[in-house]
C-alpha cells in the first residue's frame, strides 16, 4: 500500500493529468473539501476528519460527535495549514443545534455501524473564525487574510479556500437490494500532519454486503483520527463514511439488517469497514438539511451504477478467506 504526502497544501493546485487511456488516479483536488474536526465538551473530546459536501455543511462519523455533543459541544475545523492557517469554531446547544445524528444510531452498540453518519451546520460567526501567520507569528483580521491569500506564493492555499467555500461533491448511494464489488479505487485522506496525505485501495477489492448493510474489505492503511473523513473515488465524489474501530479482543462483529450477530470477524486490523450512503443515510441527510430551508444547496445524490459496482453473490466467507462466522469463533474458544 502506498502513502502519498502532497506537500505543506500544494494540493489544490493542477496536476498534469493522465492520458485517457490510463486507469483512474487520485489528485490533489480530490481531496479540497477535507478537514481536521475536533469535537470538544467540558470534560471530554475527540479528534476526527469530516468532508464538506455543502459550503454550510459537513459530513462526518456519528461517534465522532456522540457523546461528546449530546448537549453543548463546541467543533473546531482547520481549513487552512502551511504558513496561512485559518480555523473555525461551531457552537452546538439544544437550543441552537448544530449537530445532527440519524435516529436510529445508538451510542456503543456496534451494529449501527451502518447508520454512523453525522451533519455539522456550518455557519461560524466572525468572531468565530482565526486566521494566523506562521511566518510573522500574528493573528490576521479577516480582511489582511483576504489580502494575504491573493498574493501568489499562497496560490494552493487560495486554490482550497475556493474550494471549501464552493464544495458540492456528489453523495454516491448504493442500492441495497443486492451484494456489489466496488469497480474502482477509493481512497481516503490523513490530515493529521502538517500537509495532506492520502491512502488509495489500488488494487484491493472492496464489497457492499446486503446482509450487513456495509462495505467491507482489506486496509489499505487507514489509522485512528481518520474516522469521519468522506471515502473517495477518483474525481472526488464521496461513496462512504470512514467509520469502524476495532474492539478490545481485536475481533469485529457484524450484524445483519435485521441487527442480529451473523459473523465475527478475527484480525480486525486486516479489514475495513465504512459506512455507505444508504438509502436510509440518504434520507436523513436529505430531511436535515433541508428543514433549514437553504435554497439551492442540496446534496447531489447519485446511485451508483452496475458498471461501478456490480452485482455479486460473494459472502464474507468467500470474499475473506479467514473471516469466521460466530459459531465457529465460539467452538475454538471452547477448545
């Protein structure tokens, strides 16, 4: 599995594409819409990534924001590294909501891992934003980032500003009426150092699973505090929600759409599991965001066509050499 550092943000800036003939890649641009997330309360916080899909709104995993804003909460974003950084905060109460999670996910139980999606209103105030400058080591008024952001040694970091700001990347929702092989790579991107890095599946096959309501397949290198990011497919389009964590015996059990246990899953570490944009994450996204009544800012759901995921009748058993059901992970206990 390769690792790609794309520099202190040069990323948004063109790179030479590929000849028409050549499979798919990922570019810098792919990943604009992409931010650090740090949920905090007065006892408690947690570190994640989260994709804008909307100028005034970002996806994210609902256990990025559960607990932690289950009453007040305040989310810091990092929109801007390198020598211009800039950050914003969101205020989160039960009388000004900010964060929302479907209803049917239910904090610490692992079957709703398929409903582990979140939203953010992005909406900072002024006072809210800070904007700073390495080199000089000041805070900047809005209007002196501005200035600064147009000269041309910050041309990447105008590029991702323009970016965050015009972010309408298409939602890919998977029909689940049947099991499918994702036809193309994905990728997702680490932000937890001073520039970007991303992770790509190359050649790794990666499935959704009608039984379990999810995609499953082999890591391709995605850590912990990459939970939320968006999981993209090259162009930039959005097919899931980083979302699974490993339990403490390093075994991972998966539930069926009716939630009960079918299979555990040895060597956790081996896989990864993300959260699709089924058509039950579809509806809530589509109710949240529009019972704010932003007109003309509406995600832009696509279903995925049979070409990019085809069908398949491929278990976890026999697309997972090694992935054992419970009852046999019981009986070698028992031995």
């Amino acid at each position: 599995m390769k690792k790609w550092f794309l520099g202190v943000w040069c990323f948004c800036m063109g790179l030479a594409p590929l000849a028409a003939q050549q499979a798919p890649v990922f570019i810098a641009e792919d990943f604009a819409n992409q931010s650090m997330m740090l949920a905090q309360n007065s006892r408690d916080a947690k570190q994640c990534q989260a994709v804008r899909i909307l100028p005034k709104w970002y996806l994210t995993a609902a256990h990025c924001v559960r607990p932690y804003c289950d009453k007040e909460c305040t989310l810091t974003f990092t929109l801007l590294h390198g020598s211009l950084q800039a950050m914003a905060d969101v205020r989160h109460t039960a009388s000004d909501p900010h964060v929302f999670t479907p209803r049917q996910y239910h904090l610490g139980e692992a079957k709703n891992i398929r409903y582990d999606v979140a939203l953010v209103r992005f909406d900072p105030q002024e006072q809210d934003y800070l904007f700073y400058d390495t080199q000089s080591k000041k805070t900047l008024d809005r209007k002196t980032f501005l200035k600064m952001l147009n000269l041309s040694q910050y041309a990447d970091q105008r590029s991702q500003w323009q970016a965050l700001a015009s972010a309408r990347p298409k939602l890919l929702t998977v029909p689940g009426t049947h099991s499918r092989q994702v036809q193309y790579p994905l990728a997702v991107p680490d932000l937890r150092g001073d520039g970007i890095f991303f992770r790509d599946s190359q050649n790794t096959a990666f499935y959704f699973f009608k039984e379990l309501q999810h995609y499953m397949g082999y890591n391709f290198g995605v850590e912990k505090g990459m939970s939320g990011s968006g999981v993209v497919v090259p162009g930039g389009d959005i097919i899931g929600v980083v979302s699974a964590s490993l339990n403490s015996q390093s075994q991972l059990v998966t539930y069926d759409e009716n939630d009960q246990p079918v299979r555990s899953v040895p060597y956790s570490a081996d896989y990864f599991l993300f959260t699709p944009l089924s058509q039950s994450n579809m509806s809530f996204i589509r109710a949240t965001i529009s019972s704010f009544h932003e007109t003309g800012q509406n995600p832009r759901f696509v279903y995925i066509s049979g070409a990019e995921a085809k069908q398949t009748d491929a278990t976890v058993e026999s697309a997972f050499p090694g992935a054992l059901t419970v009852k046999d992970v019981l009986s070698s206990k028992e031995k």
